[in-house]
C-alpha cells in the first residue's frame, strides 16, 4: 500500500533523495561517510512523502517543498542517530546502527551537522514562519526525549505522561512536515489549519501502533529485536495499561523487570506475553483507531484530488502496518 501511496508523488520523491544526497556534502569525510551510510539504510521515508502530500493537495507552485521535505527528513535523521546513543542500540532497519558501526561520538556529532544542515537549507526556503514552527518543532522533540528519559524504568509513568511524551517526540514532526507543506503551498489558513490537526492525529496513531509491534511485530521485517522497548524499559502505553489491568503477580513482575537496568531474556519473554494477554494491545490499537479518525475527519478541509486521497490511505497505512 505504501508504495501506492508515493508513487502519486514519485517524481518529487525521487528529487527530495537527489536533494538529500546533495546536501550531505562535506569537507570532513566521516561526515559524508556516515551520512550516506544513514541514505543507503532506506526507510520508509513517510515524513517528506507527508510534506509532499500535503503541499500537492493545496496546489503548491514552487519548488520549496522539496527542500522542505528533505529538512523534515534531516530533523527525523539527526533525531534517530541521537536515541540510538541513549538507548544503546546496536540495530536499525536490520543494520548496525551508526553508533555500533562506529562510535558514539560520532554519532552524536554527525546528527549534530544534519541537525544544523536542516536549518541552513531553511534559510534558504527564506521564510520566517515556516522557520519559527520547525524551530519550536526541534525544541519540543527535544523535550520528549528528555521526558522520555526520565520516565526510563520508572512503572508509576501515567498514561497522560506517555501522550505528552509521543506528542513531543514523534507527532509534533508529522504536524510540521503537514502544515509547512500547506504553507509553502497556495493553502487558505482553513487548509493550514487543517492539514497541521491531520499530522498531529497521524503521528499520534503511528507512534501508537509502533507500541504494540515492539510486542507483536515481526522482528525480521522491522530491523529490530521484539520487545526493545521493554528492555531499554521504556513504559510506553501497552505496557502502562498492563501494569493497571493484569493480575496482581503479573503486574509485580512487570514492576521488576521495567526497575531492572538488564533483563533476562526469560523475563522479557514473560512481560512480553502478559501484554498480549491482558488486552493491552487492543486497548492501544484502538486508541490509534480514535486518533486516525480524527486524522481523516480533518481532511474534509482540501479539495477532493489525488494527493487527498493519498493522505487518506497514508492513515489506514499507518494503523494497518506490520513493520
């Protein structure tokens, strides 16, 4: 279904990865090693393809939209190479992560160039507003993290806590890429409004469904370990309403393992299948169901078209995915 969704745009994506290769250009040569090593990993790439969505469903004229994708993909980037340092992971998308294939500093600093990249190619684009929302958008997702930080191993975080935690870190970006797309776009502020209320929802249903693949995905298609949530003991919502619903010597032992800073693999195993047992996951699909819906009911702003269409499967993409 994805492939379906982006071929409607498939000329501008095929320009916003040109774009991106372009812009990794440097002087240091571990910079563009690592770079480009980050470009060949693939990736589904669903935040420019929202930006170009967004932008083609309200007429955009120009070309800044591709550039605009390319720094929403760079923000995306240099946010990814900085979890994979404070997790500790060692896998992304089925690949040793920059951090394992060759050190955290590096890491760190090449997210550092891809991080300030994006913000030069914004200066670029030349517009003020657009500037202030990615801005504020980079600020908040540094939130999350640290948020998310705090809440590691700790099995009182609340479920109001972990929302505010993926609004921040993960929604906040689908929001940016989908109403800076409608602002370089001849959008009505109504379009804006609207398109920036979808990526909100959007993000919010695909971070949802992220939660319940760590307990019940396929660990070979996603590129990662089952279950790494939990063992880097992040309380993400599956587990949060695991904790409230199981049987008390279910709940006790899910409060050992997230306190514990290794888990036994025996144990992961177990908290693994008392989320799926106790309801849990349904409980978090149907949450996405909910935001997805109000993602969809947002659209009825833009004009009836292809890319609208496009946005609309982009949301049953997001909710019905394995990986």
């Amino acid at each position: 279904m994805y492939q379906q969704i982006r071929s409607v745009v498939e000329s501008d994506f095929i320009a916003v990865d040109q774009f991106i290769i372009s812009q990794l250009h440097s002087s240091v040569p571990l910079v563009e090693n690592i770079g480009h090593y980050i470009v060949e990993a693939g990736g589904k790439r669903l935040r420019p393809v929202l930006v170009l969505l967004a932008a083609k469903s309200c007429n955009v004229n120009s070309d800044q939209h591709i550039a605009l994708a390319a720094v929403i993909e760079f923000i995306h980037t240099a946010t990814l190479l900085h979890d994979d340092v404070v997790d500790m992971s060692a896998l992304r998308r089925g690949r040793p992560t920059v951090n394992a294939e060759w050190n955290n500093p590096s890491s760190v600093l090449v997210g550092d160039f891809i991080y300030s990249r994006a913000f030069q190619i914004l200066v670029q684009i030349g517009d003020m507003k657009i500037m202030d929302i990615i801005a504020d958008t980079t600020n908040k997702i540094a939130e999350g993290e640290v948020l998310q930080l705090i809440n590691k191993h700790n099995p009182d975080a609340s479920e109001q806590n972990y929302m505010q935690v993926i609004q921040n870190k993960t929604a906040i970006l689908f929001q940016a890429a989908a109403q800076c797309g409608a602002m370089v776009s001849n959008a009505t502020s109504e379009q804006e409004l609207a398109l920036k209320t979808f990526g909100m929802h959007l993000g919010i249903a695909f971070q949802l469904i992220d939660e319940v693949l760590d307990y019940d995905g396929n660990s070979e298609a996603m590129g990662k370990n089952i279950g790494d949530d939990l063992a880097e003991g992040k309380p993400t919502l599956p587990l949060i309403y695991a904790l409230e619903h199981a049987d008390e010597s279910d709940a006790s032992l899910i409060r050992q393992c997230l306190a514990q800073q290794e888990l036994a693999e025996e144990s992961l195993t177990q908290v693994i299948q008392i989320v799926r047992n106790c309801g849990a996951l349904d409980y978090t699909r149907n949450l996405a169901a909910v935001e997805s819906e109000k993602a969809l009911s947002s659209l009825t702003a833009l004009p009836q078209s292809q890319y609208r269409d496009a946005l609309e499967r982009l949301v049953k993409f997001s909710i019905d995915r394995r990986v």
